[in-house]
C-alpha cells in the first residue's frame, strides 16, 4: 500500500507539471501588436503634428497655453471615437513635413493644402476648403485686387506655404513684364504677418480665406479682403504612406462625423461654413 501511494503521488506531481509546462508555452492573447494596431508612435496616445500659429484652424489660447482651433477640435474627436489620447506637437510650417517623415508625429493636421506635389509623398483625407486671399489696410489704399498687382510691393506671407510659392510665381512674372519684382517678408509665425500689416511695413498679406477672414474679425475697422478669394482647394489630414491602418481608421471616424452631425457642429462653432466639405464631395476627391 506505501509503495502504491508513493507510486500515485509521483504520477500526480508528474501529470501537474506537464500541465504548468503546456500552460507557460501557450501564447498569450491580447499581445503587443494588439494595444497598438494603427502603429502609434506611443501606444494609446495619437501624436499630432501642427503649425499652432495659424487660426482659426490651430492656434495656442493665451489663456490657457493649449493648441486650440477648428483643425485641433476635429481631430481630439477623431481620437476619441478611436479610443485614444491626443498629443498635439507644435511645429513649423516650414518643416512640419520632413517631421512627420521622420516620425515625430503620426499625422499631421495644418490646414495643408492638397497638392499633386504632397500628394507624391503624403496620403491625405480632405475635410475642409479654402482659397487664397489677401489681407490689406481698411480702405485699399493702393485699390490691391490680385497677386498681379503687388510688383515692387512689400507683402507678408507665412514660410512653407502655399501662398508663399504663389507670391514667388507672380513676382517672376513681374520681372519678365520689365516690372520690379514682388519684395517678400517671410515669417514662420501667421499673427507676425499680419503684424506686419499693422504695422505698415508691408502692403499686403497673402494667406488661406479663412485666416483672411479670423484676423477681418479680430480687428475691424482695421483691415479688409483685397480683391475676391482665389485657388480654392481641399485642405487635407496627411498620413506617411504605407499608415494604412491609421489611414483607415481615421477615415472611418471622420466619416462617422460626417454622418452624424458633429462635423457640421465643429463647422458652426468656427464660422467656417463656406469651407464645410460634403460626404459625397470628399470622396470625389479620394
């Protein structure tokens, strides 16, 4: 009977660490790959970067010193509705797309224009129109209506920007008309700009209608819109390509957002209806 006992116990303790060994081998589920599917630069938080200096699509609110704006609005509730924490990086105009190159940031959100040119590098989904237009002192001193007119002029433009490279286009014509080329002021920083044109140091400022429009408000009687609003285009969310997964996902909240009426919401609490893109307009686009 002892031996049979001692024989049993044995079998016993030999069955229960087979069963310990077949338990640790087993692969755990709920892995890595799973807390970070869309390949996040940290896990669980959606990194952004912007060029915070360009309202009313992100600027920094002096009261609080947080980015703040239509573009940041929209994309805290994309995040949201992915699950995730937003971190919104501040940075350039200027190199903002060689930093998401990089990998500092998992996507970009900065009133972007689209372009054949970025559309080479970059995947976007279009959320929001806008032109190009100009910001001149009350009255229209020297009657400024387009680009065309701002040769041997002094004008402000924001670096990185569309806006900028068209000023560059016109002031080549300029010089092949005979006319004095166009003398440019390129800051990095949009509210330095249009100080600028405060300060009467240029005649004019070339920027997106809706910035135009943000500073037409914050200071009236001050300036006005010279001429009509021009180039309008789509104004994109940019995604390094080969991001399919983010890419998707986000796209799939912004379209939720369309659907169910927040985007219209975010539209109406920035005044930005005329830039407002439809769902069926947006795919158009794709």
């Amino acid at each position: 009977m002892l031996r049979s006992g001692i024989l049993l116990g044995i079998v016993l303790i030999f069955a229960l660490a087979l069963a310990a060994c077949g338990g640790s081998s087993a692969p755990a589920s709920g892995g890595g790959n799973a807390s970070n599917k869309y390949g996040l630069i940290t896990p669980g938080v959606l990194t952004v970067g912007s060029d915070t200096t360009y309202p009313p699509q992100e600027f920094i609110d002096p009261a609080t010193n947080q980015p703040k704006g239509f573009d940041i609005d929209l994309i805290t509730e994309i995040a949201k509705r992915l699950g995730l924490q937003v971190h919104v990086v501040t940075d350039g105009f200027d190199t903002i797309f060689d930093d998401l190159s990089a990998r500092r940031f998992d996507l970009v959100i900065s009133a972007v224009t689209i372009n054949p040119d970025r559309q080479k590098k970059f995947d976007f989904i279009p959320y929001f129109n806008a032109g190009e237009s100009l910001l001149v002192e009350q009255g229209n001193p020297l009657h400024i209506t387009s680009v065309d007119q701002l040769c041997g002029q002094n004008v402000g433009v924001q670096t990185g920007t569309v806006e900028q490279t068209d000023l560059q286009t016109a002031s080549q014509n300029c010089t092949k008309a005979g006319k004095p080329p166009i003398h440019l002021t390129v800051l990095k920083d949009q509210t330095e700009v249009v100080q600028l044109l405060a300060n009467h140091r240029v005649v004019a400022t070339y920027q997106d209608s809706p910035v135009t429009d943000y500073y037409l408000k914050q200071n009236p009687g001050k300036f006005e819109v010279g001429g009509s609003v021009v180039n309008a285009a789509p104004e994109g969310i940019m995604f390094r390509k080969g991001d399919t997964a983010l890419y998707n996902a986000v796209k799939g909240a912004f379209d939720a957002m369309r659907s169910d009426g927040t985007y219209k919401q975010l539209i109406d609490k920035w005044g930005l209806t005329s830039g407002a893109i439809a769902l069926m307009e947006r795919r158009i686009l794709l």
